[in-house]
C-alpha cells in the first residue's frame, strides 16, 4: 500500500511543511517509542533475522531459474501489498544469497537487523567497520523492488563512487538500475542517473537538484497542479522522481552538524558600495579592544559588544556616511567584522588557496569550495586577509537540511555516533534511533587520560607516546583539532626523525590512500577530524600482535561525537586496539568556557603534577564545556528551524517560492 501511495503523485514527498502543535508532537513520540520498543527490541529483530535465514534455506533448495521466479513474484507481491513482513524475509533472503554470490560478501546477522531498522524507517547506531554500505543495501534493495525511488546519500563524492561501484552488479542482479550523481556530471549524464532505481549521491548534490526542480517548476510544485500539466502538456522535465525513499551514511553529521549551515542557489552581482562598506567595518572593528568594547562567547564564537563598545562605535561613526549613522546597521556591521578578526582563524576555520578564501568543516575537516558565509562574512574576512573579494550573491532559492529531509515520505539512516543526539533527531526528523550491537564483542582500551598544565608539555608528551609506540612497531593515529595543529606536530615529529603522514584540508584529494593505509606497521598519521572519512583502517600485517591501532586525542572537540568517531578508528569487527586522551589547559574549549578554572587547574597541576584530584576536576570541566556548547548549538539550530517554518509562512502567504 505504501508503494501505491508514493507513486500516485507525480513528485512524491510530504507536505507537512510546518510546525505540529505539542498533541501531534506527543502522538508522534509515543509511535516512535511503539516502533522501537516494540517493533525493534531484540527479541523482534532476532525473530526477523531467524525467518530471513529460513527463507535463505529455501532458495538454496532451488535452481537459478526458479529463484529467478520467486524474486519476480517477491517484487509483483511487494508493489501489490507494500513492505508485508513475510515479503520483506524472501526480499532479504534473495539480496543476501546475492550479495554472497555476486560480491563474496555475505550479510551478518548483525547488518539483517540493521537492514530491517532502516527499511522500517528508523536511525542504525552501528559501529564504525561494522559494514554499513552493505547493510544499506538490504533496505535499499526491498523499497526499489516495490517501486520507490531510493536516494542513498553519503557525505562526500569518493564515498558515493565507491559504494556505487561495488554495489552496482547486487543491484543489477536484482533487476534494479544504479544511478551515481557527481558535481561535474554533464546534464544528460545527471538527468539519466537521476531516474535510476537506486541512486548515489552527496547531500548537498541533493539539495541542490531538489532547489532546481522547485525553481523549474515554481508555483507548479502542487500535485494537483503537476497532474494537470502532466494530463495536458507532458508535465515539466525534474531532475528527482520525488523524495521518496532515503538512507542517509553518517547521519549525525548530516542531520546534527550540517543542520546550521542552509543550503542556497544564487546569483552574483558586484557592488561597490558594499566593498567600501566592508573595507570600512573592518576598520573600524579594527579600532575596538577586547574586554573593554567587547568580549567573545566561547559557547558560540561570536563577540558581544559592551556598553562601552556601544559608546565607542558611535562616536567613531559621528563623522561617516548615512550608511553608518543608524545604530543598528553599524552595530551588525562591526559585530560581523569583530567575528571575522577573532573568531575566525586562518588554517582553523579556513584556508588561503589561490587567493581564494576557502571555508573547513569543523567537523570533517575537509574543505568546503563551494560554501561561503553568510551576511558579508565571507566579504569581511577576505578584506582580513588581503585577497580580491568575492561578489555578493542574490539568493533565488534557500532550504536547510532540517526542512529538506522532513519532506522524505520515508527517511532513515546510519551512523556510529548517535546516542547524544538520539533526541533531537527524534524530534527534528521524526527518527527512532536503534543500536545494533557487534558482529563481535569490542576489543577497544580505554587508558586513562593524561592532562598537561601547557601546550608544550602536552606536545612533548604526544610526541613522546607517539616515540614510544612507533619504536614498538605499533601504528598510531593522532587527531588534530585544526591544520595549524596538525602542522606544527607534522614540524616536531619531523624533528624527533620519526616518518609520518598528515592528513587535513590541503591533503584532501589524498584522504582515502592515507586513511585505508593508516593501520600498517610502524605506520604514524595525523589527520585532523575523522568524522565521516568513510574509509575502514585495516591492519597490516603483524599489527595485531602489536596492540592494533593506537589513536591519540589531542584536544576535545566541540562535541563529544566527533570524539567518539576519532577512537572508533581503532579496534574495529572485534581487532584489538587502544585509545588516549591527552589534554592541556591551554585548549581552545578551556580558553573559551571555564577560562578562570582552567588558569587555576593550570596553577595547581604546575605544582602537584601527578594530583589525581586536579586531574579529575579538570576532565569534569573538559565533559561540561563540551555539553554546554552542545546545548549551545542544539538551540542554534533549534531557532533556525522555527525561523524556517516562519519564512515558509510568509511566503506561502505572499505567493513566493521558498
């Protein structure tokens, strides 16, 4: 029945663009907690498991045409009667004695469940190794099979070719079509793969298509109206069939850490009164001295001016242009100039590449080319930084991923990190969040964490560990907060003669070599956030022996996630492994939000080096800096949201697009 619904419309997606009231938010929770509760408790996933099995049993009794036949029959029944439990034990019985036969890769138990959670339209928290790709390949391979347009979305185009690639001849074998989308694909070649039975593709790519078929369409996006233009003039040519069916590869960062970030089409124009004006602003923030005129909030990076700030600016501006008369256009302009200078450093939150300022994922550390900031930010931070300033964009279509992938009629995805956000994506995207345990039992250290008064030391003592493991022959991971950090390690262990690779945003077309290589013997990376490499460490050779991979955490992250997917690297499907914090009180998170405890933790550990006590208060502050900037964001993106559906409303009411 759901595979009728969806393809009864000419571009399939939801309609429930606005905010539901608190008696639709609680029905809403309360079927969440029935689906994964009920529905996706152990005892329900194994009894799924064991039924696919004897399904399997099945079609190992027959001969090649007649599975031919039961496959053929499977896809009639499940476009006749929708995803009917004993139809979904002989879909997912045909794809893993497939898969098998085809790829020599066999579904575990463990990627059934997984496969079922998805195709059930909840988030898998599966470990990082645990094979996700062809896990998805179960839920993907079923909702094709009953007619609906699945999107397979990963995070960037190295992932998405090679999933495609490898999972093309599975599909094929099922009778499905694969469809791969690139940013430098030719339209044609894009318009093709686009009408694929299943498709592979980044996010942003997405979004992209989707923002072009509303612009295409425009008011003609209502499926009452596309069924008349289809009946009386072919319809208009989209690029998607609609959003139908979705799985979403690290979903944490694409629905957590992507969210603050809208995705906008638009257009260029200079304007030269706008380049004066941020040549002036910058000037000005120029002229403005921490803490007396301001101070920066390290929960959100963005400066505050004081009242004494205020007094100042305005006298400054007695003397300028209208344009700097009125309070409150001088005041977002200095704020935005006091940002660019401050809270955005060069080598850490962007990078200088022909004379191009070019935007890093705090995240993912790679490079971001076809971002910019919003606001004249990006303007005002190419004026800091001497390069020719880009033109100002008029914006002909925006949407968040938060809007965005509340429109799939059905939605699910995958991720090794999850539990700290489990709530939010229940209540943003309408997902249950489901952990799928091991295909075997974790192997992973845990040493105690080791905490430095000062960056030397704790550079020291990195590259001492770092000594200490490579002499041993063990591999070792270390993960930078930035590429300045990662660089100036790379420089000290170039020094201490110990051979290395450093892997950051001006290594990024190399990622995939440096990251698969990184378990080798004697082998030492450093590579800033590891958050959705996408590429397994595999051990070399004898590594085993040797403890597995080591990974060093060098400074928390924002948020304890990007964390958790760092020393996830290690210890993957059951290989031995160890991980280590080492910390200093000169961190930017102890800078930012617990500057007085940190100088007095800093005090006390210079005197009592070895005090466990101190130690311990300052890893409780490290833990609460992090979940306070973790609400921090979770508000941020909590208000973008509600800004959204208000926008929305508007120009649903003025009868513009969105």
């Amino acid at each position: 029945m759901f595979a009728l619904q969806v393809n009864s419309t000419p571009y399939p997606q939801r309609r429930d663009w606005q905010t539901q009231s608190w008696l639709e938010r609680m029905v809403e929770r309360l079927r969440r907690l029935w689906l994964t509760r009920l529905r996706m408790g152990n005892r329900q996933l194994d009894h799924f498991v064991r039924q696919v099995e004897r399904a399997e049993a099945d079609l190992v009794q027959q001969d090649t045409q007649a599975r031919s036949d039961d496959l053929l029959a499977v896809r009639r029944l499940l476009r006749r009667h929708g995803l009917r439990p004993d139809l979904l034990w002989r879909s997912f019985a045909h794809i893993r004695q497939q898969a098998g036969t085809i790829l020599g890769m066999r579904h575990f138990p463990v990627q059934l469940r997984g496969g079922y959670v998805l195709l059930l339209g909840c988030l898998a928290e599966m470990d990082t190794g645990e094979g996700k790709s062809l896990t998805a390949t179960l839920a993907a391979g079923t909702a094709a099979l009953a007619g609906m347009a699945v999107h397979i979305i990963t995070v960037n185009e190295y992932l998405a070719r090679r999933d495609a690639e490898q999972m093309a001849p599975l599909f094929r074998a099922l009778g499905l079509t694969t469809g791969l989308v690139l940013e430098k694909m030719p339209p044609e070649e894009k318009q093709k793969a686009c009408q694929a039975d299943v498709i592979y593709c980044t996010s942003k790519l997405l979004v992209f298509d989707y923002l072009r078929d509303r612009i295409r369409l425009g008011d003609r996006m209502h499926p009452l109206a596309m069924g008349f233009d289809r009946l009386h003039h072919g319809g208009h040519s989209t690029l998607l069939r609609g959003l139908q069916y979705a799985i979403v590869d690290e979903a944490d960062s694409i629905f957590i850490d992507e969210a603050r970030t809208p995705l906008i089409i638009s257009t260029n124009h200079r304007d030269t009164e706008a380049e004066s004006y941020y040549q002036q602003a910058i000037q000005l923030a120029n002229s403005l001295h921490p803490p007396t005129d301001f101070t920066i909030r390290g929960d959100i990076r963005f400066p505050v001016l004081t009242d004494a700030g205020r007094a100042r600016l305005a006298a400054l501006c007695a003397d300028l242009p209208g344009l700097w008369r009125g309070e409150h256009r001088r005041r977002e302009g200095v704020l935005q100039a006091l940002a660019a200078l401050h809270a955005f450093q060069k080598d850490v939150n962007y990078i200088i590449r022909d004379d191009k300022v070019l935007i890093v994922d705090e995240t993912t550390g790679r490079i971001m080319p076809d971002r910019s900031w919003e606001r004249g930010l990006q303007q005002l931070i190419e004026v800091k930084e001497g390069v020719p300033l880009s033109p100002q964009k008029e914006t002909l279509a925006r949407i968040s991923f938060q809007i965005f992938f509340r429109r799939y009629i059905r939605l699910s995805g995958m991720t090794g990190t999850c539990r700290e956000v489990a709530a939010e994506v229940s209540e943003v995207y309408g997902l249950g969040v489901v952990r799928i345990p091991p295909n075997r039992p974790s192997q992973r250290k845990t040493l105690p964490a080791r905490l430095f008064a000062t960056d030397e030391a704790r550079w020291q003592g990195v590259v001492a560990a770092v000594q200490e493991r490579y002499t041993a022959g063990q591999p070792v991971l270390v993960g930078t907060q930035s590429i300045l950090a990662s660089e100036r390690l790379s420089t000290r262990l170039t020094e201490a003669g110990i051979p290395h690779r450093v892997l950051n945003a001006k290594q990024d077309t190399e990622e995939a070599e440096i990251v698969a290589q990184a378990g080798a013997l004697k082998r030492v990376t450093i590579a800033t956030n590891m958050a959705g490499r996408g590429t397994d460490i595999q051990l070399g050779q004898g590594v085993a022996e040797q403890g597995g991979l080591h990974v060093i955490l060098t400074e928390c992250h924002h948020s304890s996630r990007v964390d958790r997917q760092l020393f996830g690297r290690c210890a993957r499907q059951g290989d031995p492994g160890s991980w280590q914090a080492m910390l200093s009180l000169e961190d930017q998170l102890a800078v930012d939000l617990f500057p007085q405890m940190a100088k007095i933790l800093q005090a006390s550990l210079l005197q009592f080096p070895e005090s466990l006590f101190f130690r311990n208060v300052a890893l409780i502050c490290f833990r609460w800096a992090q979940r306070r900037t973790e609400r921090a964001h979770h508000r941020m993106r909590s208000r973008m949201l509600h800004t959204d559906f208000q926008l929305r409303r508007s120009l649903a009411f003025s009868g513009q697009m969105e």
